[in-house]
C-alpha cells in the first residue's frame, strides 16, 4: 500500500475517532442528560462537517469522510444496551444525517436552514413524544386492583368511591417526584368538578422514612390535592411490581387501568396523561 493511501486511510479513521469525541465531551458537560447531549452533538457533527467539505474535494471522498466520522459511535451504540432505547435509535438516525447535511450546507448555502429545522422538530416533537410512547408501552393495563391499604394524615384509612381514583405514587427521596407535584396539582384543577374522579397524592415509605419527617415535608408544601400513606413498600413493590418512583397509578371500577409516567405537556400529544383521563371517563 503506498505512502499516500495509508496516509489517507490513516485521516478516515482518525476522523472516525472525533465522532466518538464529541458524543463523550458532551456526555460528561452534561452529565448523561440527552435532551442536552442529543442537540449539542448533532449540530457539532453538523458543523465539523460543514468546516470539512472542502470544494476542491469529490463527492465521493466526502462521503467516505463523513460517514466514517460516525462510524466508531455508531458500532458503540449498536453493540451496547443502551442502543436498545428510543432515544438511541435516534441517535443512529439523526449522526449521520447531520453529517451528511453539513456536507451538502457547504455546497448549497441556501440549504443551511433545513437542518436546523429537522433538529428542532426532532428535539421539541419526535424524540419527547416517541421517548414518552415507547416508556408507557406497558403501562396501559385491565387488571384487578390489589389490596392496597391508604391512610390519611390522622392515620384514618382512605375509602376510594369515585368511579376513578388517580394516584401519584412518590417518596421523599425522590426529586423527580417533587418536581412534578405542580404538574399533578394542575392536572387536578383540571377535572375540578367532576364527581366521576378523584386525586390523590400517595407517598411511599421508604426504609429510613419516619411519619413525622414526610408530614413535616407535606406541611412545607402546601398543595391542593390530598395526600395520603401507602401502607408499606414492599406492599407497593409485590402487587404492582414497581420499584422505582414516580408512577402515576389509575383505578377504573376496582380495576388498574394505567401504571406509568404522567405527562401532560402539549407537546406530548401521545398518550397524554389528560387524554387517558379524559378517554377512561368516557
């Protein structure tokens, strides 16, 4: 093999590297958080690209470069659990098509718009909503609600006797889950007055939890919607097999017709938790 194929050979692969580069870089900027990671990476791939292409270059030799700039990140992905996610499979997608775009951006300046356009879209409608589908998959169910016992703040057990009980399943250890006590309390105002639902707020006890720290917690809080005990952990665990927290838990006529994530923004238009509240009291 000559000097100058070896040499050439040789800059593809190197090149192949800077993919993987710039996935980790902004892995450990953001810390593992996609929704940051995803569009950063895409529009540097886009842009190393774009800087690549020279005009003097053929078509063919840029798509060799390009292609293997994602190389290395793609065979990671594909042989990886990870790539088992939706939010992978994206990845796969969108790495070499930013490439690719940031190519063809160089050659017609005109065109220097559309990529941002599908990285918007893909960020703010495609991947929230596919993540939230594909997360909830399982979550719709008909099965028979088991023996739960609930008590109230004085320790007097909950009797549920609307047609439909909503429960956010939540622990104190949880900071997801206090971030999402304003979406439940605005999810409830949403059905205020309807005598067909009810909502409540049940915190899980953990093994270190004491009753005076979490009701000094709700105190702190101060929401709308009432909150009440799950009667232990391990209850919570063995019947619904959940371990991880928070769950949004819906009962139908003593029946569980939802265990998943709530999500209501607008944006997410599959499986909105409002839309499954609204099409389970039809």
């Amino acid at each position: 093999m000559k000097k100058e194929t070896r040499k050439k050979y040789g800059t593809y692969i190197l090149n192949s590297l800077l993919g993987m580069c710039i996935y980790l870089f902004y892995g450990v900027i953001f810390n593992g958080y996609h929704p940051r990671i995803f569009p950063a990476t895409c529009i540097t791939f886009f842009l190393v690209s774009y800087w690549m292409a020279r005009k003097e270059q053929s078509n063919a030799r840029n798509v060799s470069l390009f292609f293997l700039m994602t190389l290395n990140l793609l065979l990671v992905l594909i042989f990886s659990e990870r790539a088992l996610t939706t939010k992978m499979t994206f990845y796969l997608f969108m790495m070499p098509a930013s490439t690719f775009m940031g190519s063809w951006a160089r050659k017609q300046k005109t065109q220097f718009m559309y990529f941002p356009l599908l990285l918007v879209f893909i960020c703010v409608f495609i991947l929230p909503n596919s993540i939230h589908y594909f997360r909830n998959t399982d979550a719709f169910q008909n099965r028979k609600a088991p023996e739960i016992s609930y008590y109230s703040l004085n320790q007097q057990k909950v009797k549920f006797d609307k047609e439909m009980t909503v429960i956010d399943l939540w622990t104190t250890s949880c900071g997801v889950c206090f971030e999402e006590f304003p979406i439940f309390e605005k999810l409830k105002q949403d059905f205020e007055g309807n005598d067909n639902v009810q909502f409540y707020s049940a915190n899980v006890p953990l093994k270190n939890d004491t009753r005076e720290k979490t009701l000094a917690t709700i105190k702190t809080l101060n929401y709308d919607y009432e909150t009440v005990f799950a009667e232990k952990f391990e209850m919570i665990r063995d019947s619904l097999g959940i371990s991880g927290f928070p769950h949004l838990l819906i009962i139908k006529d003593d029946t569980i017709r939802y265990l998943g994530d709530m999500e209501t923004d607008r944006k997410i238009v599959l499986t909105n938790t409002k839309d499954v509240i609204h099409n389970l009291l039809e």
